[in-house]
C-alpha cells in the first residue's frame, strides 16, 4: 500500500527534519506537545478554545494554534488529529499565510494516510493542491495531484469518492474550500 511510504517519511530523522521548521505545524506547538505526550482530554480543551477563537477572524491564528497544539497531543491514528489540522489550515489560509496552511493540510494528509483513512487524506490532499495552486505554486499543486492520483487508486475509496476526486483536480476554477468552509463539521464559523 501507499501508506508504507509516508509512514517512512513521517518516521525517524524526517520527523526530526520537520520539527525544525519554526512557525508552523512542525514548530514550538509540535516540540512541546511531543514532549508532553498524548493528553487527549488537554486537546479536548485546546479544540474547545480554538472554537470560541473562531468566531473571530483576527484570533484565526491563535486559533490555528490551539488546533495544532490539539493535534499533537491526540495519537497520529486519532482521525480527530487529522481534522484539527485541516482547520487550522483553512484558517490559515484564509488568514493570509498559504505556507502555513500546506504545512497544516499536508500533514492532515500524512496522518490521515498512516491510519489508512483515505476519505480524509484525500480531503486533505484536495485541499492542500487548492491552496498551493492559489498561492502559484504549481510544482507543489503538481506532487500534490500525484498524490491524489495514487489515492484514487487506493481500495480504501468507493468510486464516488474517487469520481469526486478525479473531478476537482480538472476543475481548477472551483475553490475546494472556500471562506464559510474554513472550520469542518462542528467547526463552522459565521463569515
């Protein structure tokens, strides 16, 4: 399967590599709750404070950091982790920083990969090839579509799922998220 490839990747000195990178997922959010370990009822509480954060747009990036800091703190298998991320990219996003916004969904991306959710990584994907071609990044939107081509390969997707994968990397008019979209599910902010 794919996945064995990104799990090496996301192992080992790669990990460390990543962890270098200041300002992002992989910056002092990451290092401190690495350190501190799984506390899932801690990310319970920092998800919490990262919604109330939402509902206004200049504490989007505070916001984006209590979703990061959730996801270090819940297993790399917890879904939720995964989706923390994807919110904070949005967020960071659409808060102007499109580089933080990859880092964020790229890593969505990855652990949802590694716990074989492919519907979720695909989510991920999609949106982090938005981004990186919002942002004219079209080497990165390129490996990013490859990904999603590998993904849609994968028996972990039905066919609808791999349709609407298929349909949104030709349609590159179409935004995948948009501003009302920034938080998912339960995430919903008011814009």
């Amino acid at each position: 399967m794919w996945t064995t490839g990104i799990r090496r990747v996301f192992s080992g000195v790669g990990a460390v590599a990543l962890l270098a990178i200041p300002g992002t997922l992989f910056g002092q959010e990451l290092v401190t709750a690495a350190m501190e370990g799984v506390d899932l009822e801690k990310a319970e509480v920092l998800e919490a404070q990262a919604i109330e954060l939402m509902e206004d747009a200049g504490s989007w990036p505070e916001a984006a950091s209590l979703l990061r800091q959730a996801a270090a703190l819940r297993p790399v298998s917890d879904a939720r982790g995964a989706e923390n991320l994807i919110s904070a990219g949005r967020l960071a996003y659409f808060d102007g920083d499109a580089v933080a916004a990859l880092v964020d969904l790229e890593s969505a991306a990855m652990r949802a990969s590694i716990s074989d959710d492919a519907p979720l990584a695909a989510r991920a994907y999609l949106d982090a090839a938005w981004v990186a071609d919002k942002a004219k990044l079209e080497g990165h939107r390129s490996r990013l579509v490859a990904q999603l081509d590998r993904l849609a390969g994968d028996d972990g997707l039905d066919w609808r799922q791999k349709r609407e994968i298929e349909r949104r990397v030709k349609t590159d008019n179409r935004p995948v998220l948009t501003a009302r979209d920034v938080g998912l599910g339960m995430y919903r902010v008011s814009n």
